[in-house]
C-alpha cells in the first residue's frame, strides 16, 4: 500500500473517530440540556403555581382587613353615638284621662332614647323611661306639654319602659309620638 493510502485511512479512521466521539458527546449534552431545562420548566411551573396560591392568600386577607376595618368603623360609630333606630315612627295614640301609653324596647348599647311628641291634645302631656341594668335602677320624666322631644341616657338593657301619658284628669289626650335609640 502506498503510504499515501495508509495515511487518508488513518485520517479518515481518526475523523471517523472523532465523528462518533463528537455525536456521543453532542447527544451527551444535549440529554443534560434537555433535562436542565425540564427540571427548570418544572421549578418554574411550581414556583407560578405557589404564586397563585399566595395571590389567593393575599386575596383573601384584604378581604378581611376590609371586613374589619368596617367593624372598627361600626364600633366607632357606636361609641361615638351616630348610630340610630327609629323605634316608634309618627304613631297616634290616645288614652283616658290621667292615663299612658307604653313601649318596651331594649337596647345593646349604651346612648340615649329620644322621645318626640309632635302633638298632644293637652298640655300636661309627659314622657317617662324606666331602666334597670348593672346596678342602676333609671327612672325619670320630662313633661313637653303640647309638642316637644324629651332625651334620656340608657344603658345596656333588655326592658326599658317609654311612657307617654296625660296628666289630665278632666278629659283623655291623643299624642302623636316618634321614638328613636341613639347608640
């Protein structure tokens, strides 16, 4: 054999060599891309599914920093006495001479009962409101005659009594009365 001969054969046995070594290792690499690659695709799908997850979290919180915001604000309202209820609204009554009428409410919070008669047939119309809670027994009343709002401080309780009545002992009275709780 020529040695020109053994040389292209030995270059072409070492570039075929090399040819195999290049495409194990370009296989090799790849496969450890391939699977870098999977792993990271996998990382980052876990870390966007803790991120909705803590989104949601956060969601949620909000929602119960707003609801209880809302409750301190209540509370201040309530403290603060802007609350009311219009308990008896614009409601007619009429009774015998030296006579009353009566509501009993109750109340959770501490404030006041305002009582308006709008018109009395005499002018010996009064308001009354009897009380009891922790250890205060209330009993006190207003006269306001023909028109007036008579305002009493209450406490927590569950039987407060609103009287309205005449003092007239000659002839009835009819009154038209609008009761509110303040709180």
């Amino acid at each position: 054999m020529s040695e020109k001969k053994v040389v292209d054969r030995n270059v072409a046995i070492a570039l075929g060599i090399i040819c195999v070594l290049l495409a194990v290792g370009v296989g090799a690499v790849t496969n450890y891309y391939t699977s870098i690659i999977s792993e990271k695709d996998n990382t980052i799908a876990s870390l966007k599914s803790q991120i909705a997850s803590k989104d949601s979290q956060i969601s949620w919180l909000n929602s119960q920093i707003t609801n209880l915001e809302n409750q301190v604000n209540d509370l201040n309202s309530i403290i603060n006495l802007e609350k009311s209820t219009v308990l008896v609204y614009d409601q007619t009554v009429s009774q015998p001479a030296g006579s009353y009428t009566y509501w009993t409410v109750s109340a959770s919070y501490a404030g006041y009962v305002s009582v308006w008669v709008q018109t009395s047939t005499t002018d010996k119309t009064y308001v009354r409101v009897i009380w009891s809670s922790h250890d205060v027994y209330y009993d006190h009343s207003i006269t306001v005659g023909v028109s007036g709002t008579a305002v009493f401080p209450i406490l927590p309780a569950s039987s407060i009594e609103i009287i309205v009545g005449n003092l007239n002992w000659l002839s009835g009275a009819t009154e038209t009365v609008t009761i509110t709780y303040h709180y």
